[in-house]
C-alpha cells in the first residue's frame, strides 16, 4: 500500500481519538456520561476501532450498538431486583448483593456461549459485559432506579460508535465499482494464464520450468507431474483459489448495496460457474508434490523393496480364470514374476517409464487439443468483457475499455462446441490405437522391474490413464465454460429487459425466480427413474446398519410376555410405561443432550468464563468493612475483571499469547500515561493533544502490524483512565503514580487469572483440538466416500445422486479445514515443552484437502462413466476397493481420535485397483472389436482404413459413435483419480504412523 493510502486511513482512527477526547473535556458532553465519560476512546478503541472500509464498520457499529444496549439492559433489570432487595432487606443487604452476583453470572454464561459458538459475534459478547461488570460491581448500595444508570452508559456507547463511524464516512475511500467485478476479472484472467501453463506438459508448449532436483536426495517420494512443475502454476492455483473463495462474501455485499437487485439474478450462477471451473483438476496443483515431512514418513513406513524379500502370490480374477497350461507355454522372461505385491506403494518408477505424456505422437488429437484451449481462452476473454459491458464493472487502468460486439459471446460459443466435437472425434480414434500401442508394447518391451510384471503393466499402462484424466478434465472445462457462456448470455438479456428500481430489495425472493434443475438428470429414462424410485424398502436391511441405540430409537418396540402374577403387576405396569416408544425416544433424547452438552466446548468456555468473573467480583460483593471491599473500591478492582474477560481465550496456547501482549501493553500504557499526565496536569488542551499524539503509533500498530495487533489494543485502553480521572474529579486524592500502579496491578490480575485456569484449571491443549478435528474431519470424510460408494453400487443402469447432502457435507468438512488449521496457527505461535511436528499437521491437512478434492472429481466423473461394465459386472473388485479404501479412512481417523498406533500392515487399494484398471482395459478392447470387428490387432494398415471409412460418415453420426469410447476415457480417468486417492491415503498414513508409532509383530528389516 503507497504511504498516501496509509495516511489516509491512518487519519481515519486519529480523527476518532480526537473526537473522543474532546467529548471528555467538554464539560455539558462529559456530565452526560457522568463517571464513566474516560471510556469513550476506549470503547471505540475495542468494538469500534475504524479500519477504513465502510461496510465493516456500520457491521460493527450495529452488532456494537445492540450489543451494549442489551449488556447495559440486562444490568438494568438486575439493579432493580436488587434495589428492591435494597428496599426490603436495607442498603447493600447480602440479598441485593446475591442478586448482582447472580445477574454477572448468567450474563457472563450468555456471552460466553455466544463468544464461543459465534465467532462473528466475538465484539457483540464482549461488549455485552464490559459495560455491565462496571455498573454491578460499583452499585452495591442501590435502593432506588434512576434514568442515569442506563443512559450514562448507554450514551457512551452510542458516541463511542459515532466517533468511529462519521470519519470513516468521511474520510474512507468510496470506490467506483464494487470489488466483485474486480474478482471475476481476477478470476477469469487467471483461469486463461494458468490454462496454458498446467497442459504445457501435454501440448508441449515450453514454458520455465524449475531446476530437476535429484531424487536421491530429497528421498524416494517424487511423482512424475513434479518434473515439469513449472515455478508459477503452484502460485497461479492458490491465487485463483483464494480469489473465488473472496466471491462469495463479496456477493453477498454486493446484493446489498445493489440498486436494481432483479437486474443482478443472474449473478449467482456467473459465480456457482466460476467455482466449478475452479474445482477443475487442470485449474488446480495438478502436480503436487508430498511436502518434506510426509516424504520423510513415507520413507518410513514404506521402504525401499529389497531383492529377495517374501511376497504374497494373489492373482487376479481374470488370471485366476485362465488354466496353469497356458502359463506354462510362456517364455520364462513372463512367468517369473507373476506376483502381485500387497502394497503396490513403490515410488521408484521403472526405467521404460516415460518422463513425459506429451502429444507429440499423436499429431491430430495435439492439434485438436490445442485449439480448443485457445478457443476456451477466447470464450474467456469475451465472457469476460460482455459482463463487464452488462454490469458495468470498470475495467483496470492498464487495460482499455472496449465494447463487445453483439453476437460475439454467441459466436465464440458456437466456435467452442465446434472445435468440442472435434476433440471428442480425435480421441474415439486414439483409443483403439492406445490400445493397439499398448499390446505391441507388451509384447515387445522386456520387463525389468523387480516388482512384477503386473506392477510393470499398471506403471507402463499409467501414462494412458493419465492422458484420459487430463483429457476428460479439458473436455469438463470446455462444457463448464460453455455453460458459463449461456448464463452471460442470460444475464445480458435480462439486464435489458429489466427496469431498475430502487425497492427491489424488499422481494425476498428474486433470486429464486426460475426453478433449477439438478446437475445429472439429463438424458434420463423416466422408465429407469420410476423404477429405481419404486422398489420397497427393506426395514431389517435399514435398520441393521445402525447401532443399538438409534435403531431403537427408529423401530417401535413389542410388549414382551410376563408373569401374570399379582406382585409383578406394578413391575410390568412400570417396565410398560418406561419401555412405551415415545418414552424411549424421549430418553435417548434427553441422554443424547446431556452427553452433548457436558462435552461441548462452547458450555465449557461459557462456564470458564462465567466462574472466573464471579470469583473475581467476589470482592466487590462482600459486605461493607471488609478488606477485600476496600481494595477493590480504592484499586477500581472492575478492570481486574474486565482483563480477564479479554485475555481469556479458547485454548491455552491463545490465553499465554493474549495474556502476555496484554501485560506488555498495559505496561507501556501505564509508563506513557503517567508521563502525560506529568506533562500536561489538568490542562484539557495538553491532554487531548498528547493524548492524541500517543494514539497515532498505536493507531498505525493495529491498522498495519498483523502479527501483534494486541499489544496496541492493550497499550490504548490504559491510557485514558490515567490521564482523564483525575480531570474528572475521579481521583479521590490519589497520587498520578497511584492511579497508574493500581491500573498496572489490576490488569496483571486478571491477566494472571485468565492464565491460571487456562493452563491448569481448565486447560483446552490447541494439539488435543487439532486431533479432535482432524479426526471428525476424517470422518466425515469417510462419510462422504461412504455415500459415494452406496450411490455408485446401486443395482441400476442411471447414476444418481442428491447434491444436497454432498453439499451439507461438504461444507462441515470444510469448516473443519478452517478450524484445523487456526489450531495450526495457534501451535505455531505456541511455547511447548513437548516437540511438536507443527508442519506435518500443517501437511495432513494439505493432504486431507487434496482428498476431498479428488473424491469431488470422482463423484463428477462418475457421471459418465460405462456402469454395467465397469461397476456392476465387477462388484467384487468394487466392493474390495471400497473396503480398502475405508478401512484405511477408518484407521485413519480412530488413531488421530484415539491417538494410538496403527496396525503394522493395512489392506493396499492398489491391488483391487490395478485390476479394475484391466478391466477398464479389456472393455476398451472389446468396444474396439464390436465397432471394427474385421480388423486385426497386428494389422499394420489400420490406421488408413479407418482414416478413409470415416471420411464418408457425417459428422453427427461420428460422435455417436464415439459415445461408448468417449465412457471408456471417464473410465479411464476415474481410475487414474482413485490412484491420486491411494496416493494420498498412504501419506496419510504415513503421517499416522509418525505421530502416533505402529504395532508391528513382524520384522522387516
């Protein structure tokens, strides 16, 4: 930012301290307030504090507002219990002084339930009971309510929040155009630099790539994309990620302070497409490299393979159906190593392997490819500059403003499914020449990999899966685009044809004013729909998949057989009542809200806080004469409670950090102020003066310093009770240095409070939570393949599934990416005894949302791919892939829950997998014979005849007849996807296996 622009917000919060202080020596402003008038600049400087954005501010101004007025009312209502107790009882009675008490605590529970629950609110809690924990703790003697103890407070606040908000109404930009469009630009820019750079490999086009770094040296972990990663993809894909995730909240903004909202309706679909082309593979670190810890695990838990060491001999089911004579007549070259290892986790890639999947073999399908990244780009670019045309976004400085042609978006559209259609033309012809590729290939190549020969087909094989994944995601991006394109057109017709208005934003409802339809129904056979729809359900099927518990809670119950006998009548009368299906469910109920909220967080912050608070307002509630009243009266002991409320923190880790800025600060504060007021006396120009003067390096600390913008807060909120309560007649003749030690004191208390019971009262560890959540993060994350799997092994030719649930899904798994990572963040900052691997936790979470990632790409793929051959005539292969895949979730999961070790050997995906992949193989195989059944694997003159057959079928018969190779590439590519999928899992546990050990039984070495 230039020294302009943070001058310029700077003067925002100077203006602020300024206004603030004024209001304190201006004596009809300052009687207003009465005795609490010194907290105007503080509250401001706490809830209040302007950082130059408009829209957060008047947020703040509105949650701070009701905030303090409800704070402030609920004290209210507890001072006129207890000056009726005051009434009855007599003036500071231990019944008026019992109901203070009791009014802090709720309040303090309240608030802390909405502090911790809510972090949004986290302002609105605290300013709940700053105001209140003055007023109940100075009020013992109350016996009658006046207007004056709800409107000195309240007054503050309400100035508090018009000082902060006036200047930056003033004073803080007013952009032109909202930041939306900037992002969508942004978005789309960058879509069509980092398009080019993540096919470089494929096309062949030379972009600058990073130095090859010896594998020997950085361990045995490299995968084949990190060879041609090319320095700026990584940055491009984490700032198109970081740009689209920003749309949302600046929508949401936008629909705000739109004026013609009806106009803006096509807006969410312009950026539920843009979030699509994000989630892309080839728009995303395609080339992703395990960071330096899980490499080192992985060389941990799986080893190089040594000569010689014993294997276990598992064939296949296809190997299994041919007879042991046919092995017998092979060369001994191919029977040797027919061994198919458990774990097929082998990082050193045979000498045969290519480097490279490039195209250069393949001109035509290169060419095709080519042309329709380019015409993607151009789709780009006109989509681009027709939303700028039609919303009138302004455009960067550097670029010029031109305006798009009518038909242009529709041509370039046009030109798009054109150049579409021919790359789905080029690849139904590549696929029988792959596979011709492929078997002259076997044939030919001697096999020199001390695994197996099977090993040795999947990683030869690998490169073809490979091209398909690439192929397919061009192909999803170009019909992403493509509707991206349609919903621009939509948006620009609506535009015009809609009038704008001023009072469209009282319809609630005009962002859903058309139906939508579900993604995946297209082309569906209402037969297939009405028949999947009506089978019965099995009741015993659905309820044994569930626990004890929740299956009763579902099924009603029988009365079983008794004694008739007439002693066991109450007993039968009681066992018929209790065991009654609505007393069942309101049992299981009842327990199940028990147990949720004894172990939740958010009651156990509430009652940390609430107890701390109490016990610290014991003093001030004890009865006249005593000690403890004294000191808290002469120290002005509610800044003592106020400290803690501030320091006190989630987790430990939190609580030391925030406690420690929180002293420092309050020291300094108390140096400076006492200083001040040495200086200036009681003179009110030279207190506001140097008051303001010491606000600007404070100022300038929280608007510019990230890392510690506590310790300004904390140097801020001391200053004014030094310098102004003795200018107020406040002081009860206490010396300067007095006031500032008993300030210093108080605030160390209550910071040493908060720490006391953060660390070994009650202490929340960040490395618990971070387990806790990566393990209901993996959870959940089993969950989501979970359902994946149920929906893809349906007993039904049409792949169906509900969104929504996905949907719901995936957003508490991603909230549990947010919350694990902020434990990161706190660990890192953290001072522990114990060594902690904070950057291994930093990598599983990487690794978990890479994960979620690839199984979303499943789930799209899945759509196309060819379901009897594929899935249904191999349950068995499917059935122990998902096993596989689950159970390594599942362990997973429980050892970062439990944090145990795991078992030394876990069932590898790889085995069911690479046999899937020759089962997509075979159908690929048997797909080519059925369209050209006369030609021969061996014939050398295949291509040319196919070339001349195809030159006399139009071009809308030949991409029907592409339609089962076109299933066979998502096949392809849905296999080449659940490699990244075990991929990550053996990184995962790898990681497992680092942080929490392994029960080994079997010597390895």
């Amino acid at each position: 930012m230039k020294w302009a622009g943070r001058l310029r917000l700077l003067s925002i919060p100077t203006l602020c301290a300024f206004l603030s202080f004024v209001f304190v020596v201006i004596r009809p402003w300052s009687r207003i307030s009465g005795q609490w008038a010194f907290l105007a600049y503080t509250s401001n400087l706490i809830f209040f504090f302007p950082r130059g954005r408009i829209g957060p501010q008047l947020e703040a101004t509105v949650l701070g507002v009701t905030g303090g007025t409800i704070g402030i009312a609920w004290a209210c209502a507890t001072l006129a219990v207890a000056a009726y107790c005051g009434r009855r009882y007599g003036a500071d009675s231990n019944e008026s002084r019992a109901i203070l008490g009791l009014g802090l605590a709720l309040l303090s529970l309240m608030a802390g339930l909405i502090r911790s629950y809510a972090r949004r609110f986290n302002a609105f809690s605290k300013i709940m009971l700053f105001f209140p924990i003055f007023q109940l703790t100075s009020q013992q003697a109350v016996t009658h309510m006046t207007a004056e103890l709800f409107l000195e407070q309240f007054y503050i606040v309400i100035f508090s929040a018009l000082f902060a908000l006036i200047p930056t109404l003033l004073i803080a930009p007013h952009k032109s155009s909202h930041p939306i469009g900037t992002q969508i630009d942004e978005s789309i820019q960058t879509i069509c630099t980092l398009l080019p750079v993540s096919l470089s490999p494929l096309l062949e086009v030379h972009f600058p790539v990073t130095a090859p770094v010896d594998s020997d040296s950085t361990g045995p972990v490299k995968s084949l994309e990190a060879q041609n990663q090319t320095p700026s993809q990584t940055e491009l894909a984490k700032k198109l990620k970081i740009t689209v995730l920003s749309l949302h909240v600046s929508s949401s903004s936008y629909f705000k302070e739109s004026l013609a909202l009806e106009q803006q309706s096509a807006l969410p679909d312009i950026i539920k497409s843009i979030q699509r082309l994000q989630r892309n593979p080839l728009l995303g670190q395609t080339s992703h490299v395990p960071g330096e810890r899980i490499q080192a695990a992985l060389y941990r838990s799986f080893p190089r393979s040594r000569p010689g060491t014993p294997r276990r001999r598992s064939r296949s089911r296809h190997e299994r159906q041919t007879s042991v004579s046919s092995e017998a007549d092979l060369p001994p070259h191919h029977s040797v190593h027919r061994r198919r290892p458990r774990h097929l986790t082998s990082y050193l890639r045979p000498a045969d392997s290519n480097a490279t999947i490039a195209l250069s073999t393949r001109p035509d399908l290169k060419d095709t490819s080519q042309n329709l990244v380019d015409a993607i780009i151009e789709t780009l670019h006109t989509i681009d500059r027709q939303l700028k045309q039609t919303y009138g976004w302004s455009s960067p400085p550097d670029t010029e403003k031109t305006l798009v042609p009518e038909g242009a978006l529709v041509e370039a559209k046009a030109h798009l499914e054109e150049v579409l259609n021919g790359v789905q033309r080029a690849l139904g012809v590549v696929l029988g020449s792959m596979d011709r590729d492929a078997k002259k290939e076997h044939h030919r190549d001697h096999v020199t990999y001390a695994e197996s020969t099977d090993v040795t087909d999947v990683l030869r094989n690998k490169d073809r899966f490979r091209l398909a994944f690439y192929m397919t995601a061009l192909l999803d991006l170009s019909r992403d685009v493509h509707g991206l394109a349609n919903t621009a057109l939509s948006a620009s017709i609506r535009v015009e044809s809609t009038p704008s208005t001023w009072l469209t934003f009282f319809r609630l409802g005009w962002m859903k004013d058309r139906e939508e339809v579900p993604q995946g129904t297209d082309g569906v056979d209402e037969a297939d729909l009405a028949a999947e729809e009506e089978q019965p359900k099995d009741e015993m099927k659905e309820y044994q998949d569930m626990d004890y518990v929740t299956a009763t809670l579902h099924q009603r119950r029988e009365a079983a057989a008794t004694d008739s006998t007439v002693g066991n009548r109450f007993n039968r009368a009681w066992k018929r009542t209790w065991n009654q299906h609505g007393v069942v469910k309101a049992r299981i109920t009842f327990s199940r809200s028990m147990h949720a909220i004894k172990h939740s967080r958010h009651v156990l912050f509430s009652i940390k806080l609430a107890a701390g608070i109490s016990l610290l307002a014991v003093p001030a509630l004890l009865p006249p004469g005593f000690s403890g009243r004294k000191w808290y009266d002469t120290s002005r002991g509610g800044w003592m409670v106020v400290s803690y409320m501030f320091v006190l923190e989630d987790t430990t880790g939190a609580i030391l950090k925030v406690g420690f800025l929180r002293g420092l600060g309050c020291f300094i504060g108390a140096v400076v102020g006492f200083v001040c007021t040495l200086i200036a006396k009681q003179n009110p120009y030279g207190l506001v003066v140097l008051a303001t003067a010491c606000t600007v390096p404070i100022s300038w600390h929280i608007l510019f310093n990230t890392s510690t913008p506590g310790l300004g807060v904390s140097t801020g909120i001391t200053l004014p009770p030094l310098m102004f309560i003795p200018y107020l007649g406040l002081a009860h003749g206490q010396a300067d240095f007095t006031l500032a030690w008993y300030r210093f004191t108080d605030i160390m208390i209550g910071t040493f409070a908060a720490v006391l019971v953060g660390t070994w009262v009650w202490p929340v560890h960040a490395r618990v939570q971070y387990f806790r959540a990566v393990s209901s993060m993996m959870e959940r994350i089993t969950e989501f393949y979970l359902r994946m799997s149920r929906d893809l092994v349906r007993s039904s030719l049409v792949y169906r599934v509900d969104d929504k649930q996905y949907d719901r899904l995936e957003g508490k798994i991603k909230r549990d990416f947010g919350l694990s990572r902020s434990l990161v963040s706190i660990q890192r900052q953290e001072i522990s005894l114990l060594p902690r691997p904070v950057k291994l936790y930093s990598e599983v979470i990487d690794a978990s949302e890479r994960l979620l990632e690839t199984l979303i790409e499943i789930r799209i793929l899945r759509f196309s791919v060819p379901r009897k051959a594929t899935v249904l005539d191999v349950l068995p292969i499917r059935r122990e892939l998902i096993s596989t895949i689950l159970i390594n979730l599942w362990a997973c999961g429980h050892a970062f829950g439990s944090r145990s070790p795991l078992p030394q050997f876990l069932p590898s995906p790889r085995v069911p997998l690479s046999e899937l992949m020759e089962v997509t193989d075979e159908h690929a195989q048997d797909v080519r014979v059925s369209r050209h059944p006369h030609v021969e694997p061996n014939e050398a003159d295949t291509n040319s005849d196919d070339t001349a057959r195809k030159r006399d079928v139009s071009p809308a018969t030949v991409t029907e007849s592409y339609q089962a190779e076109m299933a066979i590439l998502y096949a392809m590519a849905e296999n080449e996807a659940l490699g990244e999928v075990c991929n990550i899992l053996e990184e995962l546990v790898a990681a497992a296996r680092t942080l929490f050990g392994t029960q080994t039984f079997l010597d390895t070495t």
